[in-house]
C-alpha cells in the first residue's frame, strides 16, 4: 500500500538517531541528546502518518494483520520513549531506543508477506481495546527492556573497573534499576488489564496459540517481578530477564500472529 | 605597547624559592601599585597561586627593559638571597598570549587540565582591573584568554574524567548512586587516603558517616571531623546493611570483610548497590566478592589506574588544545594590531615570538 512510503521514511531519522548512538559510543562523545530527541520526534511523526493512513483506509485500529501489530509495536516504544524518557531522566534511551525501533521496522517492510489484506470484521470495542492495550504494553515493555540493557552496559563498565567517558552520559545503575523496574510494572499492568478485557469481551473461538503466548509472557513477567519485589533475583538477573523475554516476543511475536485467524485478536 | 610574562612556576623553580615570590589576596593590590611605578605607565596584573607567580604588563617600555626594572623590584622587596635569572620565565609578544591562554586552560598546571587555575586567573585580572591597574591591552588579553580557555575546555578533552584516587572514588560514587544525598558511608579505619576520600565523600553532602576503628577514640575523633557517628569495632558488620560506600583502610593482616558475608548481606538489602572502597595493604575485602550481583569493589590500585588513565588521556589532548588555543591567539593578534594602528602609538605589530627562561 502506498502509505508505506511513510514508514519508510520514518525509518530515516531512526537510522540517523541510531547512527549517531553508534558514533557518540565509537567517539566517545556523547553530548546532543536534544538532537537525538528531535530525530526521534520526526520519525515518530512519520510513523504517526502512517498508521494514520492505514487506519483511514481500512477503517479499522491498524492491528489487522501481522505487519500493521508490529509497526504498532514499534510505535508504541517510540511512544513510551517520549513519554517516560524525560520524565525519568533517561535521555538517552533514544540513542538505545532507536536502533531496537529501526530493525523492528526494517522487519516490517523487508518481508512484504507480513502485509496482507485482511477482510477484518470487528468483533466488538473490547477486542480491539485488548489489542491496543497489548501491543501497548509490549511498547512500554520495550522500554523497560531498552533501560534493562543500558543497566547491563553501565554494570559491565562498572564491574570491569573500566570509565569510558559514555559511562558519565549514561544514568547511574541505581536510577536504571529503579527505571527498569518501574517501567516493567507499568508494562505489565497494561498487559494484565489487555488480557483481562481480552477474555472477558472475546465471545468465541479464541485462538489457542495466542492465548498461550500471551500467558506465557504474562508468567514470565510476573515471575521476574515477583522475584524482584521479593529481593529473590538481583538487578542483574532481572536485567537478564527483560532482556531475555523481551527478545522472545520479539522473535515469536510475529510468528504468532501470522499462523493466527486474523479476526481473533 | 609591549606585552610581556615574568613568572615563575613548579618547573622553574622548588618550593622553598617559589614560596618567596608568592602573595596572599591581601598584598596583590599594594604590589600591583609598587610595580606600576617601577616600570611607569603600564598595565599589570599578578596571577599568585601556590604553584606559579607571574606578572602580566603592557608596557611602552621595551619588554626586557621592563622585566630587568621588574626582576630589580622583586629582588628588593622580597629580599631574595638568590638570583632570579634561574628561576624565573620570560614571555614576550606573542609567546606571553600564548602562556596565557594555556595556563588558563590549564595546559601548565602541574596535574594538566585542572579547572583552579581558570578561577585564580579571573581573579587574579579581576584584582587588577579593580584597582585600575589594567587598560585595554590587558583588558582583551584577559578577556580573550578566558573564551579561549573556555573553548579548549568545551571541545577537547584537556577536563575530561577525575585524576586523584579521591575524586575517582566519588565520580565513581556518583555513577553507582545519582546524587550522594541519601547515601550513607562507612569508613573502617583510619588511614590517610580513607580520611580523604570520607572527607570529599561528607563534602559531597553524604546522609550519614560511619566511622569505626580497633581504637575506639580514634573513631571519635574522625567521626567528629566528618560530623559522622563513631561505631565500636565489634559492631560495623551489624551497620553494614545500612551502608551504601564502605572505605575501608585499616592496618589489618588479613581480610576483614569477606565475599561469603556480602553473599549473605545482599538479598537482605534487597540488593541495593554497595559500593566498597578497598584502600588498605593488605587488602581489607576479599577480592572475589566483586563477583557478587551490585557489589562494586575497587582497591587503590583500581583507583590509581584509573586516575593515571584519564590522566594520560588529557596528555594526548594537549596538541588538540593547543591548536584550539591557536585560533583565539590569532584572533587576539589581529585585534593587537588593529588596535595599534587606530591608536596611531607607532608601537609596531605584536612580537611574532620571542621567548627566553631566566
């Protein structure tokens, strides 16, 4: 579809924003993060347009078929990243944000068997709001996984008593923890009220592979947050569990709803 | 007008002859006085720090004139046993901006890059133009050196990273826990490097200071500086949960904290972050614990290391400086000749170069 173009192109200040991380880390110089902020602020402009068009013409909240879930997955990171970055302080989740937003993105538009046309019939507000709250939460738990690997990266400096001038640009590990944390609790809330409405509005037929994925992750978080309220797994572990549950989304999300019925969200 | 530089500094001279030529606040404005009416007309400005002493002079004598009348001076009022030819440097024209704009950057400072010496040099010139003693000469020298310094900072990393153990430690302090405001810090000992890391560590505004040594007074007493709590020695590890930086610097034989303890501390702090300062020989804390999750364990050494990294890193950005500083000399060069030429004094261009020690 020719909405497409606008993906594309929001793709542009993604690769730059991603670049420059890569550059500030390879020249140890990290001082423009407004330049960072306003890269990221086109492309999530661009990405707008573009589910907005897509919306438009299929009438529909853009989560009709695999392609449209995780460009809204992408856009949904973006978005928190926006939302929470200057609110925690963490500026430069951008730089740590855009590459993850970029491959996801290149995904999308590289395997054009992702975009198919869907004959959607909406089952009801509480299906699509299952959806939009989901894949909502898989933003903001993309987040959190974003601050999860700056943790490890300020963790490992630390720990191999080695101070690369990126390492006074990158919050202190205490605060990362704390985003991380934080961050994944309101993740998985959205998750948690996304799944809840999900059984509650979905009448019938529900498909079975996503249900079992959706709890899965659902277990998996709250078996890390568990751990972690309850002083069970360190910083570290918990580090390791964002990022290793977040990369299983990542990898089967797709997967899934590709195989799936594209009516049963 | 000439320019000209007579100072003196760590390389040129030892500190039982440079303290000689030093000044305290007090004195500058009187010997700004007395060196104006040595040399007539002029411009002065006196830079006295514990590491240098220099006069600055715009002068319509010539600058060798000026500096024999100014070494005579000095020689007299300060009743120097010792010829000053050996210890002194002399800086003409060109080479006297181009000292300036380094030591103001702190390209001569004794540890390269140190930001002090941008704070005296301000000082040193606002003294001077208070008491009328600069003109426009001075005036755009000063003005230009403290732009160009502050470009040289900005764009190169002369600044860049903590060269003493001490403010390492609280860099590293920092990176651990944000603001040092809610950080409470323990010291077991009480070695010389640990008193100064508590020290920056308690100027930093710390929460809470624990202090605790074999002998209890000496607790007391550190406490007391630190306006800290002295803890009896049988009774750290029960306050170590509460600690968040923990210097350790005793006299010990042996490990006094080990890595099975820290195994047992951490789930009960909930993992909070420990930072732990090892400054003793032998070593106080069992090395393995910088395995265990949130344990941050540095000994001198790392410090030292990491000190004398960032250390050679702002060496290798000394050229880059100076060719920052470069710019800024020109730009004060065309400006000189300008300002000549509108003044019709006839004193001709600045010196392309002149220099000569003593």
């Amino acid at each position: 579809m020719a909405d497409r173009i606008f993906l594309s192109l929001a793709c542009i200040p993604y690769m730059l924003s991603s670049a420059y991380a890569f550059y500030a880390f390879g020249a140890k110089r990290f001082s423009r993060t407004h330049l960072n902020l306003g890269l990221m602020m086109t492309g999530f402009a661009l990405h707008t347009f573009f589910l907005y068009l897509r919306a438009v013409s299929i009438h529909h909240c853009p989560l009709t078929n695999p392609f449209e879930m995780i460009v809204f997955l992408s856009w949904a990171i973006v978005l928190n990243y926006l939302l929470l970055g200057p609110t925690m302080r963490v500026s430069l989740l951008g730089a740590f944000s855009a590459p993850l937003v970029l491959v996801i993105n290149l995904i999308a538009l590289l395997i054009p068997a992702l975009d198919y046309p869907t004959h959607y019939a909406s089952a009801g507000w509480g299906v699509e709001m299952h959806a939009g709250l989901s894949v909502l939460a898989y933003g903001t738990l993309g987040i959190a996984t974003v601050a999860a690997v700056m943790f490890l990266v300020a963790n490992y400096y630390l720990k191999m008593r080695f101070l690369p001038p990126i390492l006074s640009r990158l919050p202190p590990v205490g605060k990362l923890d704390v985003v991380c944390q934080r961050v994944t609790v309101l993740g998985f809330s959205l998750l948690t009220v996304g799944m809840i409405v999900g059984f509650a509005t979905i009448p019938t037929g529900f498909h079975i592979i996503k249900v079992g994925f959706l709890v899965l992750v659902w277990i998996a978080y709250c078996g890390i947050l568990i751990g972690k309220f309850m002083a069970k797994i360190s910083p570290v572990r918990f580090a390791y569990g964002c990022v290793g549950i977040y990369l299983f989304v990542l990898i089967t999300f797709w997967g899934i709803h590709l195989h799936a019925v594209p009516q049963h969200l | 007008m000439n320019l000209f530089c007579l100072g003196t500094d760590f390389n040129t001279s030892e500190v039982t002859r440079r303290e000689k030529l030093a000044y305290t606040g007090e004195q500058v404005p009187a010997v700004l006085k007395a060196v104006s009416e040595a040399l007539g007309p002029s411009e002065v400005v006196l830079l006295s720090t514990c590491n240098r002493t220099e006069f600055y002079v715009a002068t319509s004598r010539t600058a060798v004139d000026s500096s024999t009348l100014l070494k005579t001076y000095l020689k007299e009022s300060r009743q120097l046993d010792f010829d000053l030819d050996g210890e002194t440097y002399f800086h003409e024209g060109a080479a006297c901006v181009a000292h300036l704009f380094a030591v103001a950057s702190g390209l001569r400072s004794m540890v390269v890059g140190e930001t002090e010496i941008f704070g005296q040099t301000k000082e040193a010139y606002g003294k001077a133009s208070l008491a009328g003693h600069t003109g426009k000469f001075l005036n755009k020298l000063f003005q230009f050196s403290f732009a160009a310094a502050k470009e040289a900072r900005t764009h190169s990393g002369i600044g860049r990273g903590s060269v003493s153990v001490a403010s390492v430690a609280i860099d590293l302090a920092e990176q651990i826990f944000g603001s040092l405001k809610e950080v409470k810090a323990m010291v077991l000992g009480a070695g010389e490097t640990g008193e100064r890391v508590a020290r920056t560590l308690a100027d930093k505004g710390v929460a809470k200071v624990m202090v605790s040594n074999r002998t209890y007074e000496k607790a007391e007493e550190l406490a007391k500086t630190l306006s800290g709590v002295a803890i009896r020695w049988e009774e750290w590890e029960k306050f170590l949960i509460e600690a968040d930086v923990v210097i350790a610097s005793t006299a010990a034989p042996h490990f006094i904290l080990y890595q099975k303890h820290l195994q047992e501390l951490m789930p009960r702090r909930s993992f909070r972050p420990i930072f732990l300062i090892d400054l003793a020989i032998p070593r106080d804390i069992e090395p393995t614990a910088a395995v265990l999750d949130s344990v941050y364990l540095y000994d001198v050494d790392d410090l030292q290391s990491i000190a004398s990294q960032h250390l050679a890193e702002r060496q290798q950005e000394i050229e880059n400086c100076k060719t920052l500083l470069k710019v800024h000399e020109q730009r004060y060069a065309d400006w000189y000749e300008r300002a000549v030429q509108h003044g019709k004094t006839g004193f001709g261009n600045l010196p392309s170069s002149s220099e000569a020690v003593g």
